[in-house]
C-alpha cells in the first residue's frame, strides 16, 4: 500500500474515532430529559414530594444539577443532586420527597428535600438549571390528593426509582385522640422481648404531639437510644416525625457538658393507634423500612392511666 494512501486512511480513523466520541459524550452525561409529574404537600409542609417522569433512558447523571422552588415569602429553596439516579431511566420516575415522606408514603425518596421546600399557596418549581419548570397553583392540603402536571388533581400515587408506588391518606381529622402515653413494645406481648418505647402525649385533646424513646439495638448488637423529639399529628390517633440518634457524655461525667450533646437524622417514623393499647410503628432507619405491631406494655393490674397535660 502507498505511503500517502495509509496516511490519508490514518486520519480518516483518527477523525471518525474523534466524531464518535464527541457524539457519545452528551449520551453518557445526559441528565435533562426529565418532566415534573406531579407535586403533593399537607397543610403544615411536613410531608411534600416531587415525581419526575423520564422522557427517554440515558438521563441518570443528575450529580452536580439543582433543584428549586419558589414562591410565597421565603427565599428560594434548593437541592443540590449529590448522587446520579443508580440505573438507565427509560421508563422510569423518580421522586424528592420530606423526611416525613417515607412513613406517610410507605417508600422511599430518591432525594430528600427540606420540610417546606414547596409553597402550599403556589410557586415555581426549576429542575436541572431550566431543562423542566412548572409554575404551579394552590396544592391541596387535604393529606390525600396531589397537584397533577395539567392542573387537576388525584390520589396521591408517588413511584420512586426503584418503582415502589406508594400511597399517602393522612387527611386530618378532628376530635379528640385516644391517650397512648406509656410504655409499648411488640405485639402480641412478649414475642419481641427486650425493645420497647416509651411515649410521652401532651397538648390540646384535638391536636396533641408525641414525644418516643425507642429503646432498641443495632446492626452488632449493641444498644440503641432512638427518639422522635416532637411527632406532629397527620390524623385520628396517627402521629408521625423525624427520628434521631443521640450521642453525648458518658453518664459519669462530672460536670456534664451538654455541648458534646449530638442529635443525627437517621430517619423518619409514624405511629397510629387503633386504640389506647394497640397500634403498628412504622419506620425507615438507615433506609431500612419495617412496620411492626404494638402494645401497651402492662406489667401490673389494674393497669393505671396516665394523664396527658395540657401544656
């Protein structure tokens, strides 16, 4: 073969490879073939999601892009996507959903967005730097119904990644709740013997919180102190909040330093009570999602009631 024949052929390798390469780069980056489905939120913020529908697979790599909505007097909120989507998304959704999501939904988020990242009043919401916007109106609060693409409305179906749909139905009801302070543990009694929860209720008969010390264990065995500091009310005898481990000094320590005192979100839990000594916990720690069901814990007859202050 020629020597000037071979040099023409070299280059025309070297420019088809560089063309292929080029051509392939926005198919391994692609990130903005999304739509916004859907949008939920109750009346107090705590439980809000984002669905988003795949337009065409090749769109996973989000790490790097942001996510904001605005509207109403606060500052614009945003998400900063930390990770890609785990797989092709052809066919897929996706959701970002409050820490309160997970129990009111029963799945998991693929994001996690703040308490109140939406305006329950109407707002805007940007996804990846312009490439999908919805300016929205009022969402219903109705704890059931969420806002459609097309301005309707319907039961609220989000579909994670994972393509777990889950259903949310914490519509508030008025009343007053059944008295569920005490210790709880599992159900029947004695099946799980060495866990258990403490509750605390306080608050107005209509509209009282709940404080729980979840004694438990981890992965090794070890004893685990969880707690929900404050669950809100998101229906008759329902109740539902973050869950947090503490750390701190060891329990001699003199003097105590409530400085080394650490709270860290670990997850998201909800009780609801059939009645004042039956109900189910349902939870997602560390991802691990479980529902269980308990009972009051008497350890003597006749079993006392305790009284739930006021305030």
């Amino acid at each position: 073969m020629r020597p000037a024949l071979v040099r023409v052929r070299r280059r025309f390798f070297r420019f088809a490879l560089a063309a292929a390469a080029v051509v392939a780069l926005p198919a391994h980056a692609a990130f903005h073939l999304w739509t916004i489905g859907e949008a939920f939120s109750n009346a107090d913020g705590t439980v809000q999601y984002i669905e988003f529908q795949a337009l065409t697979g090749g769109q996973q790599f989000l790490s790097g892009h942001t996510l904001t909505a605005s509207g109403g007097t606060a500052p614009t909120r945003s998400l900063s996507f930390a990770t890609d989507l785990p797989g092709d998304t052809s066919g897929k959704r996706f959701v970002v959903g409050t820490p309160g999501f997970a129990a009111a939904a029963g799945i998991a988020p693929d994001y996690v967005i703040p308490a109140g990242f939406l305006n329950v009043g109407g707002g805007t919401i940007n996804f990846a730097e312009g490439s999908d916007t919805w300016t929205y109106g009022a969402l219903p609060t109705d704890g059931r119904n969420a806002l459609l693409r097309n301005g309707s409305t319907a039961a609220s179906t989000p579909t994670n990644f994972g393509g777990q749909t889950g259903a949310i139905n914490i519509a508030p009801v008025s009343g007053p709740d059944v008295n569920v302070q005490g210790l709880w543990w599992r159900a029947p009694a004695g099946s799980e013997s060495g866990w258990g929860m403490a509750i605390t209720q306080q608050g107005p008969a209509a509209d009282t919180i709940i404080f729980v010390a979840w004694y438990t264990y981890d992965t090794n065995g070890n004893p685990l102190w969880l707690v929900i500091t404050r669950g809100e009310r998101v229906g008759p005898n329902a109740w539902s909040g973050t869950i947090f481990q503490t750390r701190g000094p060891a329990f001699s320590a003199v003097p105590w330093d409530p400085a080394q005192v650490t709270a860290t979100a670990v997850g998201t839990g909800t009780l609801r009570f059939t009645d004042a000594n039956n109900g189910s916990f349902a939870y997602n720690v560390n991802g691990v999602l479980q529902t269980k069901d308990i009972t009051r814990q008497i350890y003597a007859t006749p079993a006392g009631t305790c009284t739930i202050p006021a305030n």
